[in-house]
C-alpha cells in the first residue's frame, strides 16, 4: 500500500517496525538518516500492526513531523484492522 509519499509493506511473519531509506530516495547519508529519524518518530506514537517495513519516498524529505504523522496515520488505518 501506498500514498504520497510513503509505500508500506505489511509481512505475514515477524515482528517490530522498520524505515528504509534507499539512496535513490535521498543521496546524502544526512538526509536518508533525518528522513528515518522523523518517520520513526511518527510511527512510535501510531497503533501499529504486528510487523511493518515503511519505504519514503525522495518527496518526504519536503514533509514536515506533523505531516508525517498524519499520513502514516491515514495510510495504515486504510488497511490496519
């Protein structure tokens, strides 16, 4: 599933919560990293599935904290029962 910026990966198995952040997405290791940080951040205070992989998009650089918040939020209560 996806949104604007952001693709999610719900697995079947395993469990806790991961951001990968690919070079495509953000050259410098700065940015990569501040993209992470922020989008941990966000999911930390959201109600999350068993196990998710979330993959920003190079846009989410632009996004602000709330922002982020909001659409992870919106995105996984689509398809997060």
């Amino acid at each position: 599933m996806s949104s604007e910026h952001f693709s999610v990966v719900i697995p079947t198995e395993g469990r806790g919560y991961a951001v990968v952040v690919s070079k495509k997405a953000a050259r410098l290791s700065v940015t990569r990293h501040r993209i992470k940080r922020r989008t941990l951040a966000a999911l930390r205070t959201l109600d999350l599935p068993q196990a998710i992989i979330v993959f920003p998009r190079a846009s989410a650089s632009s996004v602000s904290y709330q922002d982020t918040q909001t659409e992870l939020a919106a995105l996984l209560s689509k398809n997060h029962h």
